[in-house]
C-alpha cells in the first residue's frame, strides 16, 4: 500500500527528486560525498563559496544550512529508498545527456570544484558547444554545476539547462535555476536562456526510451531574471551566518517541511510532543499556535477557532477517549454487501517507464492480496498475486484479479483514490478485462473514509488517517514493526531489486516472501479495522 498520509520522520518523492543529480553518481554517491566532505573541510576555514544545493537550503531556512554545513555529524544517513530515488535521479540525468549530441563530461569529483572549472574553460576553449556538468563560481561565493551548458551557435552566449526528474516547472526551481545563473554571468559567461529540463508524464513508451519524447523543455528565463535579484544578498547573508559559530535560533514550523523535508527534524523536532498541535493543525491556524508557543494539544485554547474535524481531534487527545459517530459509522456499514473483498495493490512508479504501454510515474502493479470473507464475522480464505519476472506484470495480475474478485460484494479498500485508480489505468491498458475492472471499482468501498473524517478516531492516531498510524492505535497487538517490510516504498524498492537482477537468487526469494507477508499485513488490518467499526456501528 501506498501510505499517502506520510508521519513527519518521512521523505515525499517529490522532493528527493529535486536532490542535485551529483549526489546520486555511483562513484561518488551523497554518503561518500557528506564522509569526504567531513574529513576535508576543518570546522574553522573560513566559507567562502556555497552551491546550489545549499543555497536552496538557505532559502528554505538559514539554520538548515548552517547545519548541514558546520554540524554534519547530524545528517542522518541515506536511506535504501532514498538511494534508490538518487538511482532514478540518475537514471534520468544519463538519458537526459543522450538528448544531447556531441557533449563532453566534466568528469571532476564534486569536491574538487577548482579542478572542475577549469575543466570546464578548457572543454570551451577546445571548442566544445555542449558542456555536461559545466562549472563555474562567482567571485561573491556562489557555485553551482549546471546539467546541460549549451552554446548558442557560433555566438559567444550560452543556454544552461537543468534536468530535473519531476513532471513540471516548480516555485523552488526558479530559485535553484537563479543561482546557477548568478554564479556563471559572475564567472563570466555569457548567458541567453535559462531552461528546465523536466520529465513528460504524457510520454508512453514503446521499446527504447525516446528520449526526444521522454523530456520537455521548459523557457524559464524571464522568471528567472526576476528572481536572480535576491541572490546576492541572500548569498552575502548565508556567507555571514556560515562563518559564525553560534547555531542560528530559528523555531521550527512549517518551513522544516517545505518544499523540503528537512534532514534536521530529528534534532530541531526533539521538543515538540509525539502528538502536538502539528498533527491536527496547518496553515494560519497552526501559524497563529506556534506563534503563542502552543505545541501541545492540551494547551490549545478552548475558544480557538477550529474546524468540526480539528475540534473532535482536540476532544479526543484532550480527553484521551475514542470519538465515535454511531450513526454515521451505522451508515458506512450499511453499505457494505458481503462477500467481502479486502484488496490492496503494491505497485512501482518509476521517472523511466519499465514496460511498453506505460508512462513515467504510471503506477504499475506487480502485486495484490485480497482477503475474502462471505458473511460478517465469517471465516477469512486469502489470496494473492506476486509477479516474479521481468516482464510487465499487468496482464496476468488483471487478468487473476478479476477471476478472484467475482462479480458481487463490495470491494474494500484502504484509499479508493489509490486501487481505482490502477484499475482504471488496467482498463485502459487491457480491453479484455475493461468492463470487469471498471465494475470492480463501481463496487469499491473506501475504508479510509470514517477514519479521514473521524467518524471514528482515537486520540493515538495523532491526527493522521493512514493505516500505518491507525492501525496500531486500534488494533495494537497487530503491527508492522516486527515486519522486513514496513511501508509501500520499502516494497517497491525491493521489488525492482529482485526484477533487475541485484539480489542473489536467494535474497530475491526471501524478498519475495517478505513482500507477501507485507501485502497481506495490509489487507489483513482492513478485516481487522473492519472489526473495530462492528464494535461502534
Ligand atoms: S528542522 Fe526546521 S528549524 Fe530545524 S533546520 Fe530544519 S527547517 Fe530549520
């Protein structure tokens, strides 16, 4: 299952795509970079210079910059599901350069930032008109790596053209995309266009990537002028904070999670309470508590404005008592039609698209487990679908869902948005079971719904409807904890592991069996949450 209520320790995809594609390079990966980057920078040299990434960081907040800077002892290590979206990222910045013909690599590792800008006047000077990984430092301190330095023909002026794995152009972009532009017009270079080179979620593969349909480029320049005139200063008071030694004092709030989720939520976050006025609040309501210094829920004022679903949140926590609406929660189970069928779906969504027929980011199912129980409180008979090849998985596991699903009871899903929203795209895909699958949607009962709208809510589920939080709050002798597998990221990225071949045959077949187990887990907690509702209803 895809958790799409994420808690705040995890990392939206959205934003490791963003992370610079150097630190993704399998020889000089991010870890290795952060480890060389500790041993060659003393604590007291003075910092003259800061790169795109940490620009964007500035940007977003000074003290995460200063952290990541002069505290890098509290980066918390990379993740394998991290990893392999800086694989992806990868992935896509090497397919990026095939667009490209006839360019040269500065090859320099990304420490060695002097060697690289020479490397890049020299590639110039050799002639060159397309530069991958061009470098260049302004002399006020900023630097940056550009993907794509284009010249435009026998002029002396330059594209630059930044890759990005995302499907579109983003505020943040234009920031990064500023400083890149600040740091080669200071270095001296020439430049016409600033253009962002993103992923084109429209595009549908048919045997070899067409990297002419797989980008689209997007002409940034004019938003980018406009916003190149809070560089400079911005850079001058970044370089002032990072040669001071005093941590700069700043609260957290909603900034540690936007755009990015920050790398310092482990250490900044230590004060605020495992359920806190976070959890249940946001924009200017949660604005105007951490404003008064209120993280806990118990101290949110009783006259507070609040919304009917924050004020039962409140209610529950306050009072430390499950919230339940009888007759609404009567109402949801009124309208389920036995036989019961618990199902839930593990997919991949890869920038690349694996299989023909498919688009970047498509979600591809490669797994179900359906739970199937003919009358209420009745025995449960399992059944599942794992595809353990290479080919595309979704023909037979159409093809098994439908014969398993039969053709009455309602079909209950953790997250309808999620499941139909894969059947759709497998009636798309195969027209042989088009009708089938759009009927398995007609009967979908989405069993998020009481949660999400706390018809039903226990003040641990800390504000949060995602299975992984509600789950353990009403069920608590069932939990993922002790599992191999604990999260839908965690199984797609295993998963791919097994299908390219980079687990031994034994791992492969013991990650198979743990992404049974895993799926199961899932649809097994539906039966039980199920349950639970029985006790209110
Ligand atoms: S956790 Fe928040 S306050 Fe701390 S460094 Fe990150 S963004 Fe800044």
């Amino acid at each position: 299952m895809q958790d799409k209520f994420k808690n705040k320790t995890q990392v939206p995809v959205s934003v490791q795509l963003e992370l610079d594609f150097r630190l993704r390079t399998p020889s000089f990966d991010g870890t290795r970079w952060r480890m060389a980057e500790r041993q060659t920078k003393p604590k007291m040299k003075k910092i003259q210079r800061i790169s795109k990434s940490q620009y964007l960081k500035g940007v977003q907040c000074q003290k995460a910059l200063w952290l990541y800077r002069r505290r890098p002892d509290l980066i918390p290590p990379v993740s394998e599901t991290q990893q392999a979206l800086f694989d992806m990222g990868h992935e896509i910045g090497n397919l990026a350069q095939d667009y490209f013909e006839g360019g040269v690599e500065i090859t320099a590792p990304y420490n060695q930032t002097e060697r690289a800008i020479e490397d890049t006047r020299k590639a110039i000077h050799d002639g060159n008109s397309i530069v991958f990984e061009a470098t260049a430092a302004s002399p006020d301190g900023a630097f940056s790596r550009i993907d794509i330095f284009r010249k435009k023909g026998a002029s002396d002026t330059w594209d630059m053209i930044e890759v990005k794995g995302s499907t579109g152009v983003k505020n943040y972009h234009i920031d990064d995309i500023a400083l890149q532009r600040f740091a080669f017009q200071g270095a001296g270079y020439t430049i016409e266009k600033s253009i962002l080179m993103h992923v084109n979620n429209q595009y549908v593969r048919y045997g070899e990537i067409d990297v002419g349909q797989l980008f689209s480029l997007e002409d940034c320049t004019e938003v980018v002028r406009s916003r190149i005139e809070e560089v400079r200063p911005n850079l001058v008071q970044f370089l002032e904070l990072l040669n001071k030694n005093q941590e700069p004092d700043i609260p957290t709030g909603g900034h540690c999670f936007s755009p990015f989720t920050c790398d310092f939520i482990g250490y900044c976050w230590q004060h605020v309470p495992e359920i806190s006025v976070y959890d249940i609040f946001s924009g200017a309501r949660l604005e105007g508590l951490l404003g008064q210094g209120i993280l806990n829920i118990e101290d949110v004022p009783s006259e507070f404005g609040m919304t009917e679903r924050q004020a039962i949140a409140v209610r529950s926590i306050r009072e430390n008592r499950v919230h339940a609406d009888i007759p609404a929660i009567g109402d949801f189970l009124d309208s389920l039609k036995y036989p019961l069928y618990f199902l839930d779906y593990e997919t991949i969504n890869l920038g690349v698209p694996l299989f023909d027929g498919t688009r970047p980011y498509q979600l591809v199912p490669f797994q179900f487990s359906l739970h199937v129980q003919e009358q209420k409180g009745g025995d449960l008979v399992h059944r599942e679908f794992l595809h353990t090849d290479r080919t595309d998985p979704r023909p037979e596991l159409a093809g098994v869902l439908v014969e398993t699903c039969g053709n009455k009871g309602s079909v209950v899903v953790y997250n309808q948005s999620f499941e139909s929203r894969v059947n759709r795209d497998l009636a798309d895909a195969f027209p042989a079971y088009t009708g089938a699958l759009l009927k398995i949607n007609d009967r979908m009962v989405d069993l998020l719904v009481p949660f999400r709208s706390r018809s039903l809510y226990h003040p641990a589920m800390g504000g949060s409807a995602s299975l992984k939080s509600v789950l353990p709050a009403f069920v608590p002798d069932m939990t993922y904890d002790d599992l191999a597998i604990q999260d839908g990221d965690m199984a797609s990225v295993k998963y791919l592991k097994c299908i390219k071949g980079l687990v031994p045959e034994t791992e492969k077949q013991e990650i198979f069996e743990n992404l049974r187990v895993y799926c199961a887990q899932d649809t097994l907690a539906e039966v039980r949450l199920l349950e639970v509702m029985y006790q209110f209803g």
